[in-house]
C-alpha cells in the first residue's frame, strides 16, 4: 500500500525542491508521512471547495500546484481565517496536502512545458536554463496574425477571454510562462520572441511591452497552470496503479467577464 511518503517522494522525482524559489512553500505540508493513500485529489488550488471535494470523495490525500500556506506565517489553526478553515478541515478528515508549485513551475515536463504544448508549440526550448531546467519556454508557430494566434489562445486554454498588447508584429516566436511572468518580457525579447503569453500583468508592463514592440497576451492564471494537473494526475496513475487518482470536477477560475 503506498503511503503519504512515496506520493511525496514520487512528486519530487519530477518536480526536485531545489528548484523552488526560495520563498516559496512547497512538499507536505499537512499531514502524516505513513499514512496510507488509498485515494488522490488533483487540483491547481487547495482551496476550500476542493478540499470539500475531497472529503466528500474519501480521498486521502490532495496534490496540488499551489501551496495550503503561502508567504505569510500560520499564527493559528482555528476558524479566523481561511487557511486555518482549510487546515482544520484536512486534520478533521485525514487528508495530507501535497504540492509543487515554482519546481513544477521549474521542471523539464512542468508547468511551462505543458503550457507551451498545450499552445502547440514546436522546437520548445528553456530561456535561460540553468542545468536542464529553467522558468520560461520558447516555442514556434506557423506565422500568423496576432488576431489569429489570440483567437487559438483562447481556445486552447478554454479562456473566457484575453488581455493583451498588440507589439505591431506577427506572431511565430512566442514565450510562455504560467502565472505571473510578465517580468519576464526582457527575456523573451533577448531570446528572439515576438510574442509572451503569461498572467497576471500590470498595467504599466503591458505599456512597456507596447513600447518594447512586444505582443504581450494575459490568459489568466488558472488557465495558464491548469493544464499541467491532469499531467499530474495521469503520472500518479502510471506511477501508483494501486491508488485511485481523481481530477477534481469542480475546481475551476471564478473569474468572469462581462462583455
């Protein structure tokens, strides 16, 4: 019977903390290491509705991109706040939470390799590696209009909508990087690209991007990383036959568009 150890153990294989930022939260962060995993909820996020999903699916574990506690100390486990609610909850039920968040970001076959395939990308390539992984991907397309590749954007991400600069070129050599990357425009740009595809963006980098000549695309962050968790989910399979693997069904981006 695998345990809450060879999940973690496994997860590691493909995403090593040490390529974490060094900021960031990642590994197991709730839950005992010997128990016994039976069955594993997949989502991007830990967030209260899927750690619902999970106790009403008797999972005993959740895997996630994000991390349960991020970038700010945990003072208390109790009601007050939404992390606490969340803790309480996994504890009351037995579920450990799992995640990997900037090493899968990092890793070769992570977030920025899924996204970049997603797109349909060729000759994808890491901007700046350092050993055999890095944070940006570099990819081609056939050429084509930046109103063409934004229309394929949208659907192959399942997006409501785009926001994005228009850099006044045509779009062949494009950069990825899921969430917020849009730092990472100077990057893309020394690297060749004409296009950056990315989240989360300010308003003042999308003006630079404007003035960098940069075709600068704003897909948002649940659809820019959501694609790697069923990556996820599906090497949990091959790797744990004897566990059932469960993407979640109910986790998706709450925000809308009103058009």
């Amino acid at each position: 019977m695998a345990t809450v150890a060879d999940i973690l153990h496994f997860i590691e294989s493909i995403a090593p903390p040490h390529m974490a930022a060094e900021w960031d939260n990642v590994g197991l962060l709730c839950g005992r290491k010997d128990k016994a995993v039976r069955k594993i909820l997949v989502a991007l996020d830990p967030f209260r509705t899927v750690i619902d999903e999970a106790i009403a699916l008797g999972a005993d574990l959740i895997v996630t991109h994000h991390p349960l506690i991020f970038r700010s100390p945990l003072m208390a486990v109790n009601e007050d706040t939404e992390a606490g609610r969340c803790v309480l909850a996994l504890i009351e039920h037995g579920i450990a939470a799992i995640n990997a968040h900037t090493n899968l970001d990092m890793a070769p076959g992570g977030v920025n390799d899924v996204l970049a395939q997603t797109l349909g990308l060729t000759d994808i390539e890491i901007i700046n590696p350092v050993e055999n992984y890095g944070l940006l991907r570099k990819g081609e397309v056939p050429e084509q209009s930046l109103t063409t590749f934004l229309g394929s954007v949208r659907e192959k991400l399942r997006c409501q909508g785009l926001r994005y600069v228009d850099g006044g070129k045509s779009v062949r050599v494009v950069a990825v990087g899921g969430g917020s990357c849009a730092d990472g425009m100077y990057e893309a740009i020394a690297a060749g690209c004409d296009t950056l595809v990315t989240s989360d963006i300010k308003y003042n980098q999308f003006r630079t991007a404007w003035e960098l000549g940069l075709n600068l695309i704003d897909a948002g962050h649940f659809h820019t990383e959501n694609p790697v968790m069923p990556v996820v989910a599906e090497k949990l399979r091959f790797a744990f036959p004897g566990v059932e693997v469960i993407f979640s069904e109910n986790h998706t981006d709450v925000m809308n568009f009103f058009v």
